[in-house]
C-alpha cells in the first residue's frame, strides 16, 4: 500500500472531521469541544510526519514529540469524567513528559529511533482512561445520552487505535518481513478507523447537556 495514498486518506478522513465539528460546533458538548481542538492539532501533526518523512528519510523526532503531547491533550479532555481517577491521570501526564525524556535522552534517542517504550506505555494509560470513562458515562447517563451527548464513539477510538499500536509494537519485531508488512496495514487501518470516530460522534451529537 502506498505511503502516499495512506496518508491522503488519513488526511482526508481529519479533514471530513473538522469540518463537521466545526459545522456542529453549537450542538458540541465542551469535551467534543476539546477533541475538535485535538483533531486540529492532529491534522497539522499528521501533515508534519508526512513531510518529515519525505524530507529527513524518518520521522522519528515527531513522535518523540507528539506522543506525549498527544497523550497530554487526550488526558486532559478525559480527566474531568474520570471521577477520582483524575487527579491521577492528570499527574501521570508529568510522568510520561519525563519518562519520554529519559527515553530519549538514554534509550531510545531520535536521531536513529522509534521511541516504542513511550508510545507502549501511552497505549496502556490510554486503555485504562477510556475504560473508566466508558464505564462512568454508562453509570451517570442513559444509552442514548451516552452516544449522543457526549465522546462515547472517540473513546471507543481511541480505545482500538491504542489496543492495536500496543499489540503491533509488541509483535513487528518477532515477525518476518511479510508478518511486518501485515502489520503495518493494520496499524493504518486503525488509524483510519481512529479519525473516523471523530468523525461519527461529531455527526451524532444532539444539543449538549450541561458537563
């Protein structure tokens, strides 16, 4: 599959989001707010890797970079829904700036290195917030309020997008170059799946309730 193609579509997808969001913005809860900001963000990250890819042969500073960030922005918009899980999670942002830090810095550097021990330990706290998000909405909100009143679909997103880069990191070092090839297509095909659930909770949401 051409890198190029993957990432047209990938972009396309970010772009078909935001201009949802923003055509839905009045109808947008303050959370769905947040995650219409971080898709912006995405979209301009998204464009950088491709470039950098292009241009420098890898792009391995960008997600040195934007793994953390990602990680602290996504947080950040869970965390008030986390009940008393948030101060934790907003703590562990601190931890994961200086974990990626040390992991530059001795294990992992950027000059000739995926940073996977971040990106791992991101999935994993990722996995864990949805969770607790997912469950407190289902305590807190009926089934129609879930889906259309508030991140339910981006957190489910997010949930596979960080289960499958966990799982592909873990196995596309054991694998052959074919098993590597695999790999690869589905990393991309959660991403795609990834964007277009901002793109499906965006066209779902109904007037928002007060958060």
């Amino acid at each position: 599959m051409n890198y190029w193609i993957t990432t047209l579509i990938k972009l396309s997808i970010i772009v078909f989001g935001i201009s949802i969001g923003f055509a839905r913005e009045k109808k947008l809860t303050r959370t769905n707010y947040e995650f219409l900001l971080i898709l912006l963000v995405a979209g301009a990250g998204e464009l950088l890797e491709w470039l950098m890819a292009q241009y420098y042969n890898h792009n391995f500073v960008y997600y040195h970079v934007f793994r953390p960030l990602f990680y602290s922005l996504i947080t950040l918009a869970l965390a008030p829904h986390l009940g008393r899980m948030k101060r934790s999670f907003r703590l562990s942002i601190i931890f994961v700036w200086i974990a990626a830090y040390f992991n530059a810095r001795y294990l992992q550097p950027p000059e000739d290195s995926l940073n996977t021990v971040i990106i791992s330990l991101t999935c994993l706290l990722h996995i864990l917030a949805v969770l607790f998000y997912v469950a407190r909405l289902f305590d807190k909100y009926s089934w129609n309020e879930t889906i259309y009143q508030h991140s339910f679909w981006i957190a489910i997103g997010i949930l596979l997008h960080s289960i499958s880069s966990f799982l592909t990191l873990g196995l596309h070092n054991f694998l052959g170059a074919d098993g590597q090839k695999m790999v690869t297509y589905v990393l991309i095909v959660s991403e795609w799946l990834y964007y277009g659930s901002f793109v499906l909770n965006f066209s779902l949401q109904k007037e928002a309730s007060p958060e």
